[in-house]
C-alpha cells in the first residue's frame, strides 16, 4: 500500500513539483497517471522509490514510512520496488539474459554478470521473467538487436527478476509505436493480473490510459485534479 498524506515536493530553485497530494493505492491496483509535461507525474513516481526526498508530508509505502530509509535498509526497500523507464536502460552491448541477471544480483558487480558468474536459480529466475513477458527465445541475443518493443519486455523482465511488489513505470510506451505500445500495455496488465503486482504508471496517452489502467489520477500543476475509475475520466476531465 502507498500513502501520501499531505506530500509537497518543492525543488531547491524553488519550483513546486508536488502540492499538497493526498492519495492511497491499495496492493494489486493498476493506476495510471495523466497529465501534461510538467505536471508532477515523474515527480511522484520518484518520490515513491525515495529517488528523490519529499519536502513536506509522510508517504508510507508497505507501513515504511520512506523518508526515514537510510543505507541498507533503502536498498532493501528499493529492491520491492521495480522501475521501468521510457528509455529502456537496457546494456545494449550484452545479452538479454545478461540484462535481466544484473537486477537479480544487485549486489554483485557487473562484471561478474558479464562473465556469468552467477546461481543457477538466479538463471532460473531470468529465464522465467523473460518466460512471463514472451520474449524466452530471445534470451541470447544481444539487447541491440531486438526492436523497441522486445527492448522494453526485457527491461520489464529484468523488473520481475527482482521479484518487486510495486512496479513503477515512467512514461515506458512513450517511446513505441502506437501497436506496440498496446503490447506492452497489455503485459503491464498481465503481470498485474496475474502475479498481483501493483502498477503505477505514467502515461500521457489518455485513450492507453483509459482502455488498460484500472484506475486513472489527474495532475495538474503538482495537484491531483482526478482520481477515479478509468472508464469515468471522460465525463469528468
Ligand atoms: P512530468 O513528469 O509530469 O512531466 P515533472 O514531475 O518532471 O513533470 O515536473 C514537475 C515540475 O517540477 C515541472 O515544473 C518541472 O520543471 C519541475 N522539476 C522537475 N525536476 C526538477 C528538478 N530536478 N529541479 C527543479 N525543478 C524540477
Ligand atoms: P515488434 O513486433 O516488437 O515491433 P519489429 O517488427 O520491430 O518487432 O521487429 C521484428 C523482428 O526484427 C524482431 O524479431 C526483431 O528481433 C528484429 N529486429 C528489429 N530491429 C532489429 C535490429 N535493429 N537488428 C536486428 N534485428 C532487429
């Protein structure tokens, strides 16, 4: 479960990048979040991984309040915590297999991954992740060599491999083509489904938003302007 409870962000120079958000998500939810560039959505996600520290308010995430989360206990914290980003952050130079290790052994230096220092259950692990989001017989291949949408399935992979309860993603269809998007949309929402992983997503494609997330959250100038189900946004923005 996430709770902002009254959570203002304000940046050094100034700027307010959230105002006064009070919001609850329940485990297994999928919620996007829309709005426009500049809004606070990147803002908010980050705030929910302690990216970034919150200036005012308490934001609890699984009974742990976050700004409070120090040296190993964070890394502990964060390792629940999947993120996916639009940009897929992928090594382009190593396999997908390779990709999908590093997040599994977070502890060991890549290197090691490079050259396949690694468990067998981790391999196991991997294979499963990439197994989950469609993409097993690509595993041996380059990262480079998959298309943006296979990039982002293992960038996705590479989340789950972590095991993560909250999955965290920042704008990650923003980069794809209108079909593709769809595709990983629909992963998103089989993960959700499937292993009860809650979403928080980014997204400003209203219409994905609608048609995949459960739940839509309007922001506007660092305030939530909508909270609700996603088939009601119409009416009501
Ligand atoms: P979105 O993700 O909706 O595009 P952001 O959360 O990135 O919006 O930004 C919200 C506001 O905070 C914007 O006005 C943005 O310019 C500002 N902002 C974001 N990051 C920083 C930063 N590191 N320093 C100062 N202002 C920032
Ligand atoms: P998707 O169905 O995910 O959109 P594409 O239609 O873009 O995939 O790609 C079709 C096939 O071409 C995929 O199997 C992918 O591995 C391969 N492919 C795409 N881009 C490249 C590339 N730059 N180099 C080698 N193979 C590629």
């Amino acid at each position: 479960m996430i709770v902002f409870d009254h959570v203002s962000k304000i940046y050094p120079n100034g700027t307010v990048g959230l105002d006064d958000v009070n919001l609850t998500i329940q485990d297994g939810e999928f919620v996007a979040i829309i709005g426009r560039s500049g809004a606070g959505k990147s803002t908010l996600l980050r705030a929910v991984n302690r990216m970034h520290d919150i200036s005012k308010g308490t934001l609890t995430v699984n009974d742990t309040n976050v700004s409070g989360l120090r040296g190993k206990a964070l890394r502990h914290f964060r390792r629940e915590i999947g993120m996916v980003f639009q940009s897929f952050n992928l090594v382009s130079r190593t396999t997908v297999i390779r990709n999908v290790l590093s997040a599994r052994v977070p502890e060991m230096p890549f290197w090691r991954v490079l050259l396949g220092a690694f468990r067998k259950e981790d391999k196991i692990t991997a294979l499963e992740s990439l197994d989950k989001v469609g993409i097993l017989d690509k595993a041996y291949i380059r990262a480079d060599q998959l298309s943006g949408g296979q990039q982002q399935r293992v960038a996705l992979a590479r989340t789950l491999a972590q095991k993560p309860k909250i999955i965290l993603a920042d704008e990650p269809v923003a980069a794809l083509d209108p079909v593709t998007a769809k595709q990983v949309m629909e992963d998103f929402v089989r993960i959700n489904k499937e292993m009860g992983i809650s979403i928080l997503l980014n997204i400003h494609h209203v219409e994905l938003a609608i048609e995949y997330a459960d739940r839509i959250i309007g922001i506007r100038a660092g305030k939530i302007v909508y909270d609700g189900p996603s088939k009601e946004v119409d009416q009501a923005v």
